[in-house]
C-alpha cells in the first residue's frame, strides 16, 4: 500500500473534500437534497483476501502483476450510485458493477476508469476500453456516477466523460476495485447512494444541466446542520428522519421500514416485529430484479440439466403477474407444459456475499395447483466454484399459498450462492399455475422476529410462562430447567424404545442379520405403540462414516432402515434401534429390558467383549461364539462351536499389516482395503510393484507340524502381469498354496499364477511341514510383475487339537472312542489321511463307484511310508505304493513324494510297463518327464535308458534283457553324486553338486501303464568310503601333505572322537538352554527376567552366566532383536531390522527374541564360535577340520597317511597297508 495512505494512527491521511468544494447543500432541502450518507465509511469484501484495507483506503497485498481477483464494497445502492477516489500508483481499476461481487477480474466492472501504467486514463466498460483520456492518474479525485439516466465520468468535481447510450433504471450498484502490482491501491474511497431524483425524468431543450440537478458529488464537504425540517414527508419518515434518533412519542408512525438505534412509543402495532438485526442476503430482499434470473426452461431428469425447450409453457415475474399472492412483492409465475412429465425451472445468477458458519433462514410464499410441486433450493459453493451444499423448501401438491421457512448454517467454505426453483408436473396431470413470491434469505444475527403468529428467536428467558396451553411444533433447547412440569402427557423424544425378539447380530459375512420381532416406543402423544419389525439383513455398503439402523414410527409392519447420523432430524420419525460402523463394531441402542434382581438378570441380549462365570446354566444359549469355563446348558444352538484352540502363527493373524511386509517398493503401494471373500472382509492391496517382490521377513514354524492356509486374492479390473503369491522355505523348497510343494518359483504356468483381470480365488489348503531341522522358519514372497492393483490376504495357523463343529461337519485330527456303537453310520463323506482299526465288521461295505474307490485306496496306500501326489488326480491311481495311469495319453503331470529329503535321497521302484519314468526331482514341477531330473525310463521302443532333466544319457540294453520281473531300479543321491543302479549294479554316477533335497518322482505316458514297488527312503553320504578322499571330501578343494588334510569343509552326519584339538572350532548349531529369562512386555518395554544361559565353553566345560532382569524400549523400524553374546553376562539389542545374517546372525551371538513392537516377539536361537584346547559334541559339522593333532579311540577313514615331514611314514587305504622307512623304501605291505 502506498505510503501516503494512513497516519501512524491509522487515520486517513487526505479526503476527497476538493471535489466541488465550493457548492454548500445546508440550505437545499427537499427531493433533491444528497443523501444523508455522502461521507460515511466503506467496508470491503474481498473473497481471496488479496488486499490490506485501512479506512476508506486499500492496497494489493497479494497475487503480485495478476489481476486475479476483484476488490467490492459490501454496500450496494438500488437506483443510483457514485465511487470516488484517489489512486495510489498505475495499472488501477475504479468502477460500478450491476451483475453483483463477481471475482473473476476486472472485466466484471461494466463501467471503470483505468490508470494506465503509461500515465493516462481509460474509459473502460466489461474489461474493454473505449477511449483514452489525456489525464495523469495522480491529477486528483476521480469519480463514476449513476442517477438511473446515464453513467458520468468526473475529475475534480469536473465532467470529464459520459457514456454513450442510456443504461437501464433501477439498477442495484457495487463498487469495485482491481490493482496488478502488490502495493498500488486507491485512498479515500467514497461510495453512496447519487440521489434518485425528479429532475432525471424532464427532457426536452430547457432540461437543466446534469450537474446542477443530480445533487452533491459524494465526499463533498457539508458544512453546519439542516436548515429545514421536512415536514411534507410524513408518510415517509424513514426517508427523512435521523435514522439514529427516532423518538416516537404517542400518536402514529407510518413507514414502510423503519431503522434506528431506538424507538420509543406507548404501543406499536405492526404486522410484523424485528427486534435485533437481521440482515438480507441481498440488497433487493425478494431478488426481483429481472436481470438476476438468467435462464429458465424445461427439463427432465437431474437438477442443474441444461434448459430445453418445449412449446405449451411459458415463465414471468415481475409487475406484469397479477399479485394474487397478498404480498407486495413481485410473483415468479410458471405454467407446466400439457402432454407428459416434465420440470420447469428458474435458474438465478451466481453471487458472491454468503458467508461460511452463519445461520441464515430461507423463505418464501408459494401457490401451487393440485397437480404442481414446487421446490426452491439454495445452493452454495466454495471459491473454486465447487458446489457443497442445498438448504430446501418444499411445497407439495395443494390448492392455496403456504408460507415456508427453513434456517440453515452455510458450510465453513461457502462463498457464494445460487437459486434453482422449479416445479413438476407428474404424468399428464397439468393442473394450473405454480408461484412463487417474496423470497428471502436473511442472516439470523442475534435477531428475534414475531411474525406470523409466531415468535422466532434462539433463545427465550422467562421466570414465568402461563398460560392454558403451550402449544409448539418443535421446543428445542439444549437444557429444560423447571421446579415442576405439570401436563395431562409429556412425549420426550429421545423415546425409550425397547425391542422384543429381533436378535441383531453380525454373521461371518459382514452381514447384519435381524429376526422378525417387536418394538415397543411412546408415540407424539407419549402413549406407548407396538409395532412389527420383519425380519432383514444388510451388508456394509462402503460407507464413509458410521450408520443408524433405525426404525419408522409412521409405519407398521417393516424392517429396519439405515441413515447417517446427520440425516436423522432431532425430531424425526426414524427411531435409532443401532448404529454400527462395519465388522463387529455394532452398537445396540435400543433393546428389550433389563432386570437385575439379586443373583437374577433377565435380559434379552448380553453384549460384551468378554464372559467369565464359573458356570451358564441355561435351556438354551444362542451366539456366535461363547467363551467359558463351564457351560452347563440343556441345549446349545450355535452356528459353529470350536472346541479347543486354533493357533494364529503371528499376531497380525491375516498378515495385513503394510508394515509388516519389506517390500522395497515406493511409499504408498501397499494398503489395506475392503474386499469380499469368503474368509477375509479386508485385505492388502498392491499396486504396480515394478517387478520387484513384495517379501516379509522370516517368521518361525515348527518342523512336522500342520497348518492349515487360508488365502485370498483378487486381481483388479486394471490388473495387467504376473502375480505369483508363494512361500519360501529356505533351503528346501517352495511351497504354492494354488498348487502346493516343490514348485519352481520361476514358473510362470497358469496353475500357478494369477494372470488375468477380475481373478478372484479363494484357497483352503492344509500342510504338514517336512519333519526335519532345516524347516524352522518360512518366508513370504509374493513375486511377478504387474500393473494395477491385486489383492492378498492369507491366513496360517498351526492346527493344534482343535475340533470345530460348523457347517454340518465335524473337524477334528483325531477321534477316540472306547467304543462307537450304532444301527448305522450315515455319512455323504467320510475324508481323512490314515484309518486304522483293528476289524471292520460289516454286513456289507458300499463305496461310491470305482472313482471313489480309487481315491480310497490311494489314501490307503499313502498310509504306508511313501505318501504321493499330483496335481492331476483323476489322471492317476496310487495304491500300495504301485502307480498307474488312468486317462490321458500324453506325459503331462508328473506325480511326486510328499516327503523331501535334503542331503541324501534313494528312489527305487519296477518299471512294469513300457512309458515309465522312476527318479528324483528337486522341482516338483507340474510338467512332463523333463522335469525329473534324474530317471530311469522304460521306453516303448523295447530298451532302457538312463534320463538326466529329460535327456537320454546312456541305454542298458533291452526291456527283457535288463528288466526281470525281479528286478529294481534305483537312482541314489549320496549328497554329492547320483549314482543309477540295476538291482546291485551301478551303470552310471554324475557330480550333482553338495546338499541338494529331492524329492522321488513318476512319470507314466499311457493309460493301464504302471510302476510298482516304490520306494522313496533318505539316504546316507557314503562318499567317504569311495578310494578318491580328495575327491569325495569338497571336491576339488582338498589337500593332503604328509599327515595333514587341509580342506574347506568336512560333511559329515557324525565324526567321533575321543578329543579335537582346533584352535577355533565353528559348531553350527550348539544346545543352549535358559532358566528364567521370561520376555513380557508392559508399559512401552519389552522386559525379560533373570536367569541363567547354560551352555558348553570354549574349553568343553558346563557354563551358565546370570542374565540379570532388564528391559529395552522400541528401537524403531519392523523389527528389534535381542541377542546374547557368547559368555556374556545379559542381553544386548541390535539396530532395527538387522535380521540378515550378515548382520547379526555372527557365529558368536545368539537371537534369544525377535520383536516386532507390542506384544508381538518370539524366541530364537542360533550358532556360535567356540575357541579353546577342547570341544565336547555330539556331533561336528564342518567345512575343514585344521589341527595339529587328532586324537580318537575310533576313526573311519577312507584313506590315511600318517607322516610328519621326517622320519618313515604308514599308508593305508582300500587296498591294504604299507610302511615306509626313513628314504621313503618300502618295508612291508599287507593287502585285503
């Protein structure tokens, strides 16, 4: 703002006295004296708050070189304006507006004057100039006025401009103001009323000068006081008299409106009472204005659809409408079209004006035929234009006026409004005129009216109210204090509303479900009504916010609806029977009665989140899940009743937590979201994860054990790729829940895959984890590359004795019985892994078919050692360990052990038929004979061949010559080699590489072609008694010099010896026991007790270090560890997330807890270093064994040499001993 604006003190520094300061009005009266107002303040409105305003001054502040928004006075005159004022710098507007506070920019000024930056002035009208001035924009005090004939430019008290052309009388004016740069602005502002006066209507030749008769420029300086009272308008004081002195004394005031700081007056009689203030909307209270209505029309369909055209019909308001509405303000008059369905509808302007968080009250008089509807909505926006919100009126279809009011709070972000009013017309039923008059929207400022019989106020303080009746549509407070209420009927309306029988409950398909039943609940009269609930249900309709079930006290005989909370009228008709806001997040809020009479409680429902009693003693308990320590009952009727435990492996127990999951992936692809499967109500959503896998860290399970995987997935309508949801079982296998163990986590095959938009499965799969040491802990990794968005959620738990009873079947891993006796077991299935018993006795056996007895004897011949599978059981009959192929002649589908051996393996079997495969593959790949990787193969062309991943490498000879019926085929993994044996035979032997895990494996090309006597066993490393030491022990790696084996590793399933002697010994695994050191966590830490860590030392010896109690707080990340130290004397925790080996894992520190924050930590253990003269173990597994000396009551070697660099020296291998003497002659030999 410039500086020449204000004082120190905020005064306004000059005025706008120069302008014709040399005419004096003090001794003008009558109808062309100025206005009272000439030199009253200027309030501004500035909808984006780009302007500082001080006074009757502003200046731009914001939106630097834009002339982004408009600047307005809040008053508007009707019939005739003048602006004035000074600019502060160039590239300023200065203008009177009719179309109202638009903000776009200054082309929304129809007529200003412009200071151009070039130091001149324009004449401008809507954004365009239409002629130069040759004046500096500094040269003094510009000025626009209107008197209803023709808009004047002035400077100086002098005429400088007129437009051409004659604008329109009775127009209502704004002043506004634009500026470019921060800092220009204009200073004494005036803006008034230009007197409305007699002399604009004389014409003709002796018509006196304009600026003799339209009155005083506004901001000239009035000196002294009114030299005459007006005494000859009596009829109209409020034109005349002070407006802030009014003083009535006896006698009569007749005014129109009459607006004053006070009145006195022995008795007002009035039709209607303002005491406060309540403010129009708009300067012309029943928006008459013709030029505010800017399109009308006919439509159908949604409200805001453009305006058509249909002949018949017609719209008007105005002066022309006969008023028989008994109102002096204009009628809006429209007719419905003849001949069908239709809508006929005004549309206002758009202003700007309302303001966020006040009350204002919509009304207006309306008229309607028996056929016609009429609605009048106010509809407000923010400052982008974006509509918000509706308050409404509504007449239905009736003969005669209504008067409607409703009062309504503009959004906190509401800036401007709208009107749209409109009619229907249903069917063909045209019936007459439809009308609107007196429309209003006025600001409720702390205002009480009394007006049509009633007293609208908001608050009302009495110490007494007498009266024979108090009669109110609605009495709403937010406290009624009485010493007393005395009333033939009281109806409180927040009703006691009890239910009889309708048992609301949430099923497992996140549906509300109710009974049919009563509900009881005084009506407006306070008499108690029972009406009937029919019995519903409603699912979760992906609402935003909770929602009331409710039921309508107008109806009988229905079911419940559901409303928002904000929907529900104080006084509604709808009475809340429950709220609820998805899952089992369901409220009562009405129910039947509840006694409570001693050791007695009679109720209807009993909600809690938890139950304990020693005993429920009841004829019959109805829920969805009870828990107790006795149930004593002489029914239970339940939808499912588990008995027993079913245990969730982690807390997140559906694994939905994003953070659980390290994906590596951007921020904000990983959510959870609602879905629909059978199991899950939400689940995590991914989006495109760039072909990187979504993965979550290690979590323990227990070796042998069952668990049973739930999981969901559903792939979005934009879901484009490869989603491959597996887990990883490190160092063993993969395991598929589509397909299941051993696959190939490359394989992209549609079994195993989910590959297409809309895919939606739901998969139920139980799994016995391999029984072996190596099998601790799993991992997810859900791999692919895709686009769009897939759903997953998945669910283990460790079946642990658990018996379910749901959906007519019971579910348990075993059944004991002393006995079970019966006529008859009847059962459509009876499904289990392993029936035993010792007799059967029948009178006859009916199994369903040969399908079904095929599948009975497969589950029969699993029960022996080998227990096998395919994805493809329809292709395959397995029945005491003899495989054969039913149907499809072609090689697909290979079948497969269950059991997975890792280390060492033996897979022996006949070839019966021709087309045969017996081997082992360590894939478990759903395709053909390629994908065993080692295999004998009966072929049909009469010869036996050796197979390496499906590649003939060597044959045997013919099928009858090598191929007795008493004649096996085995393929040995010895955990370095595979060797093909023919009965004792061994034809072939391959290096395949340390420490693998296979698994055996079929495969039959024709259907009636099988194999029989299959075995699949583990083996034992037998490649120590091989001749080649060096070859056998880390192949390649090995050195023996004298008496000394220096190699990488040594791996052994057992080395004994009566001592080692290493300096360091590695021990990959070490038996460590605790005592004490229980983990808790309370009040933010996770704590442990005291205890003892024992364990063998470096030197062989027990050791058992005290652990003293402590605690540790979150260290951040997904997860914490807690780890000892070998021989340390407590705990220590790591950085957050260091769960890679590579971290923390060290062969000296042991993983005691893994945290994941909360109560959510499990215990682990890991390996250790021992360094010392002495090792005492079970068992040594090692790479290389390095010592000086090696001493053993026992030793198996293959080879051995026993030399230390000087002196004789002993041999001894497979083929028998030699000793040499100290020149290296040989002495003796013995052989074997």
């Amino acid at each position: 703002m410039g500086s020449d604006l204000l004082d120190s003190t905020g005064a306004v520094l000059t005025d706008a006295s120069t302008l014709n300061k040399n005419q004096q009005w003090t001794d003008v009266g009558g109808t062309g004296k100025p206005s009272d107002n000439a030199g009253t303040s200027v309030t501004f409105y500035d909808p984006q708050n780009g302007y500082a305003t001080r006074g009757n001054s502003f200046g731009k502040s914001q939106f630097n070189n834009s002339w982004q928004v408009n600047l307005w006075t809040r008053e508007s005159y009707y019939g005739s304006a003048m602006v004035s004022g000074e600019f502060v710098g160039q590239d300023i507007f200065i203008g009177l507006s009719f179309n109202g506070q638009n903000i776009d920019n200054y082309a929304q000024l129809e007529y200003a004057i412009y200071a151009r930056g070039d130091n001149q002035i324009d004449i401008y009208q809507s954004g365009t100039g239409i002629v130069t001035l040759a004046y500096a924009p500094g040269a003094g005090v510009y000025a626009i006025t209107y008197d209803g004939v023709s808009i004047k430019y002035w400077l100086n008290n002098t005429l400088i401009y007129t437009h051409p052309g004659n604008p329109q009388p009775g127009w209502t004016m704004y002043a506004g103001f634009n500026a470019y740069a921060i800092g220009n602005g204009v200073k004494n502002i005036q803006f008034s009323s230009f007197t409305d006066n007699a002399w604009s209507s004389v014409g003709g030749p002796n018509r006196p000068a304009d600026n003799a008769t339209v009155g005083a420029p506004n901001g000239t300086y009035v000196g002294g006081t009114l030299a005459e009272t007006v005494a000859g308008n009596a009829n109209n004081p409020a034109a005349v008299i002070n407006r802030n002195t009014v003083t009535i004394d006896g006698g009569k005031l007749t005014a129109g409106t009459v607006d004053t700081l006070q009145l006195k007056a022995g008795a007002v009689s009035t039709d209607k009472l303002l005491v406060g203030s309540m403010s129009y909307l708009n300067p012309d209270p029943g928006f008459r204005d013709n030029s505010f209505w800017v399109n009308n029309g006919v439509y159908n369909g949604s409200l805001g659809t453009s305006a058509g055209s249909v002949p018949a019909w017609y719209n008007s308001h105005g002066t022309d409408i006969n008023d028989a509405m008994g109102t002096t303000n204009y009628c809006m008059l429209w007719e419905a079209y003849f001949g069908g369905t239709g809508r006929q509808h005004l549309i206002s302007g758009r202003r700007n004006g309302i303001k966020g968080g006040t009350t204002y009250q919509l009304s207006a008089l309306g008229r309607n035929a028996a056929s016609q509807r009429i609605y009048v909505l106010c509809r407000m926006y923010d400052t982008n234009g974006t509509y918000i919100a509706d308050a409404q009126l509504f007449w239905d279809a009736s003969i005669g006026k209504d008067y409607k009011k409703t009062q309504f709070v503009a959004p906190p972000n509401a800036t401007s409004y709208q009107f749209y009013v409109f009619n229907e017309a249903p069917g063909n039923n045209w019936g007459g005129n439809a009308e609107i008059a007196d429309l209003q929207v006025t600001e409720a400022a702390g205002a009480t009216a009394i007006m049509d019989g009633a007293i609208v106020t908001k608050h009302m303080t009495a110490n007494t109210i007498k009266g024979d009746v108090i009669e109110a549509g609605t009495l709403m407070a937010d406290k009624l204090v009485a010493n007393s209420i005395t009333t033939g009927k009281l109806a409180v309306q927040n009703r006691p509303v009890s239910v009889v029988g309708i048992n609301m409950r949430i099923e497992n398909d996140n549906v509300v479900r109710w009974n049919a039943g009563k509900i009881i609940f005084p009506d407006n009269n306070g008499n108690y009504v029972t009406r009937s609930v029919v019995a519903g249900a409603t699912g979760w309709g992906g609402w935003d916010k909770p929602v009331n079930f409710c039921y309508d006290s107008n109806g009988d005989n229905q079911g419940l609806g559901v409303y928002y909370s904000q929907d529900l009228p104080a006084y509604a008709s709808q009475l809340p029977v429950a709220i609820w806001n998805n899952g089992k997040d369901l409220v009562m809020r009405a129910g039947t009665s509840t006694l409570i009479n001693g050791d007695n409680i009679q109720t209807g429902t009993i909600a809690a989140s938890k139950l304990i009693a020693d005993s429920i003693t009841a004829n019959e308990i109805q829920s969805g899940a009870i828990g107790a320590a006795e149930i004593a009952a002489g029914a239970i009727v339940a939808t499912k009743l588990a008995i027993g435990s079913t245990d969730s492996i982690v807390p997140d127990s559906d694994f939905r937590d994003p953070s659980w999951w390290n994906s590596g992936i951007p921020d904000g692809r990983l959510s959870v979201e609602d879905v629909a499967f059978s199991q899950f109500r939400r689940a995590l959503a991914i989006r495109p994860n760039g072909g990187i896998d979504v993965f979550s860290p290690f979590f323990p399970v227990e070796p042998g054990a069952t668990y049973k995987i739930t999981m969901g997935v559903d792939c979005a309508a934009d879901f484009n790729g490869i989603f491959r949801p597996l887990i990883h079982m490190p160092g063993v296998q993969w395991y598929s829940p589509k397909y299941g163990a051993g696959v190939d986590p490359s394989d992209v095959n549609p079994v195993l895959v989910f590959n297409a938009a809309g895919q939606s499965e739901n998969i139920v799969k139980t799994f016995t984890n391999p029984n072996i040491v190596n099998v601790n802990q799993w991992q997810f990794r859900l791999m692919g590359s895709w686009t769009g968005t897939v759903r997953f959620a998945i669910k283990i738990v460790r079946v642990s004795d658990t018996t379910l009873i749901a959906d007519g079947a019971i579910t348990t891993p075993k059944i004991i019985v002393g006995s079970l006796d019966g006529d008859r077991i009847a059962t459509n299935t009876l499904d289990a892994n392993t029936i035993k018993a010792g007799s059967i006795l029948a009178g006859s056996v009916v199994v369903g078919g040969a399908g079904a007895l095929g599948n009975i004897a497969t589950q029969a011949a699993n029960a022996g050692n080998n227990a096998w599978w395919t994805v493809a059981g329809d292709r395959y009959a397995i029945t005491n360990n003899k495989i054969t192929k039913l149907t499809y002649n072609d090689w697909d589908y290979n079948c497969y052990t269950q059991d997975l051996f890792q280390g060492s393996c033996i897979m022996t079997g006949k070839l019966t038929s021709d087309g045969t495969f017996i081997g082992i593959s360590d894939g478990r790949e759903n395709g053909n004979y390629g994908n065993i990787d080692y295999a004998w193969h009966r072929s049909s062309d009469g010869n036996t061949y050796m197979f390496q991943s499906g590649a003939n490498v060597g044959g045997i000879g013919s099928n009858g010559a090598v191929g007795a019926d008493s004649v096996n085929f085995t393929v040995v993994y010895d955990g370095r080699t595979v060797r093909w044996y023919r009965n004792e035979f061994l034809h072939r032997e391959v290096d395949a590489g340390p420490n693998r895990a296979f698994s055996g494996a079929v495969g039959i090309a024709a259907p009636g072609a099988y194999v029989e006597r299959l075995s699949f066993q583990p083996g034992t490393d037998n490649s120590l008694t091989r001749a080649d030491v060096t070859g056998k022990i880390n192949a390649g790696t090995t050195t023996i010099n004298g008496g000394k084996i220096t190699t990488g590793s040594i791996g052994a399933d057992q080395i004994a010896a009566n001592s080692i002697i290493a300096s360091k010994l590695s021990i990959n695994n070490r038996n460590i026991s605790v005592i004490g050191c229980d983990f808790r966590y309370q009040d933010g830490r996770l704590w442990w007790s005291d205890g003892h860590i024992l364990y063998t030392d470096d030197n062989g010896n027990s050791s058992s270090p005290y652990i003293p109690a402590a605690s540790v707080t979150w260290n951040g990340g997904s997860y914490n560890y807690i780890v000892w130290d070998k021989g340390a004397g407590g705990f220590r925790q790591t950085p957050p997330d260091g769960w890679e080996p590579s971290q923390n894992n060290a062969s000296n520190s042991v993983i005691m807890c893994t945290w994941r924050n909360g109560t959510n930590f499990n215990a682990n253990y890991g390996g250790t270093i021992v360094s010392g003269d002495r090792i005492v173990t079970k068992s040594i597994g090692a790479d290389q064994i390095n010592v000086g000396s090696l001493s053993a009551l026992s030793a198996n070697i293959g080879s051995l040499v026993s030399y230390n660099g000087a002196g004789g020296r002993v041999e001894r291998d497979g083929n028998g001993t030699r000793i040499y003497d100290n020149n290296g002659t040989l002495r003796s030999w013995s052989g074997f």
